[in-house]
C-alpha cells in the first residue's frame, strides 16, 4: 500500500513514510540540498533566523559561547575567544547527515595534531576538509593582529555551495571580522583526496 | 546512542545501533558503561535513530591522556569543541 492512501493522522502513515525514505535513500538516492550549515548549533545571520536556531542551541556546550550585546537580534554566530600569543586547540567534528565540509580560519593556518584518536604527523594546512563522522584536532596560534577572524564552514561537492561562519575573536577587541570571507575548495574531489592521503600517522619514529 | 570510531572494549553488545541496542523509550534511561583505552583524542556521539541527529541530538567526546602520560605537542592555552553540520529546516518525513 502506498503512503498517499494511508490516513495521514495515523501512527501508520509515519510508518510508511519512513519505510519510503528508507528505502530511496538505500537505493542511493542523497537527501535533499541542507538549507544551511550550523557550527556548534549556529550559523550566521544570513540563512537562520531566531525561532528556526532555537531548536539548534541546544547543543551549545563551549563556555564561551555569547552573544554581542548591542546586536543581540541578528547575531547568532558562534564566538570563540582566544588570547594573543597564545595556542588553542579545536576538536572539529561534521555531525551533519550528508554533506562533507571545509573548515578554514581566516588568516590563521592549522596544525593537524589528531584525529579520531590517532596522533598525527603534524602538518599546517590552511583549510581542513571534514566528512562526516569524521573528528579532527588542530592547533592554532593567536598569532595575527588582535581583531575578530571569520570561521567558515562551507558544503563540499554539492552543486550550491552553502557558506555559513562564525568568529575568532582575540580578547578584547573590538573590530568586527571584515574583509572577504576566505575561499576554500568547493567541488574538487583531487584536493580532498591528496589531504586525506598527507595525514599520517605520528609514529615513534618521528619523535 | 553511537560513537563514531570509539572502540567497544568488552562491551560490543552496546554499540548504540538498532539491532544489537534496543531503542531508548522516551522518559526512560540507560547507562551506556565504556572502557576507553589507548584512543586519545576527539569523538563525537549521536542517536542512530529516527533522524534526531539531525534535530541536533549530537555532543562531542574528549578522551583525555592520563595525567603525567604526555601527549605529542605542548598543552594548548584552550581547547573547544566545534561541532560542524549540514542542516535542515524540513521535518524528516517530508524530506523527499
């Protein structure tokens, strides 16, 4: 029986519909385009607005999560705050259902210490590609004028590329991030593949 | 409730995937007990279920280096965990 003939008020039809979605995606079908990109349950102004982040910021779980005072309506990006000089490390996760993703610090390089519990030789890279399930951690210095840096986060290998940042803030400034958003890679599957294939594993004998 | 890539030591039968973990009724609990070994570094969990990853229902995991046991780079001023993902406004029974 097909899903449009059943009741759509009862417990069956949900039932059916699942069985339907399951079985489109195990034939390979991909889900339809995300209509947005969230970091840590976040985006920017531009592709969420108040009631659709709500459900979302639940996840939040960095203390250092806040929002601007003076632009409290339209800011919903995520903060992090750092100190000049000093290095942080971020443990960057894709938690999302379909889509690979690039990550990239503007003007900051990353240095690639682990991932999933490996220690890795530690390479720079300026932006970071993250499929899902995947966990990676890099280092990053403070080492750039004292002023707000855009996080960007955008879709791998979708026809649209959906963009969405968040902000590197060094304690106490006061400029807001500017200059263009720095671009990664979009559809190139060579780059993806050459990263994955430069992380390796940190043995005994690099030490 | 599954983890990405965190080993099932002495445990496989609670691997968190429908089949081998029965579903976790709404207003109830379980206690997932793990043993983690050897696997320093950063994992995330998610429910493997009915699409509440998707509704946000995912949290990052830290697996920490014994104390005095050093890791391979000095000890970071900070460390945050950020948590990607694609995201939908659609409800997944209306998704396709």
């Amino acid at each position: 029986m097909h899903a449009n003939v059943i009741d759509k008020n009862t417990h069956n039809y949900l039932f059916f519909v699942l069985q339907d979605l399951k079985s489109r995606l195990d034939r390979g079908r991909k889900l339809p385009s995300p209509d947005g990109i969230l970091i840590n349950g976040r985006s920017n102004g531009a592709t969420l607005n108040v009631e659709q982040g709500v459900l979302a910021f639940d996840v939040c779980q960095s203390p250092t999560i806040f929002v601007l005072p003076k632009l409290k309506r339209k800011t919903f990006f995520f903060v992090y705050v750092v100190v000049i000089g000093k290095t942080y490390r971020l443990r960057i996760s894709n938690v999302g259902l379909q889509d690979s993703l690039n990550f990239r610090i503007q003007n900051h390089r990353m240095k690639l210490v682990e991932v999933e519990g490996t220690h890795t030789l530690q390479t720079m890279f300026s932006s970071l590609d993250v499929h899902v399930g995947q966990s990676y951690s890099v280092l990053i210095t403070a080492d750039q004028s004292p002023r707000d840096y855009y996080v960007v986060v955008s879709s791998r290998f979708t026809d649209k590329i959906i963009t969405t940042t968040g902000v590197l803030r060094y304690s106490g400034s006061s400029t807001p991030a500017s200059g263009p958003i720095p671009g990664g890679p979009t559809i190139q599957v060579d780059w993806s593949l050459n990263q994955a294939r430069a992380i390796r594993y940190l043995s005994f004998l690099h030490m | 409730m599954d983890r990405n890539g965190v080993q099932n030591r002495r445990n496989s039968y609670v691997d968190g995937m429908y089949g081998t973990t029965c579903p976790i009724p709404p207003r109830s609990n379980y206690t997932y007990i793990l043993q983690v070994k050897d696997q320093i570094g950063s994992f995330y969990y998610f429910p493997s279920l009915a699409f509440h990853k998707a509704a946000g229902g995912f949290g990052g995991i830290r697996i920490l280096s014994r104390p005095g046991i050093p890791v391979p780079f000095a000890d970071p001023a900070g460390d945050y965990t950020v948590l990607i993902g694609d995201w939908y406004k659609f409800n997944h029974t209306v998704i396709i």
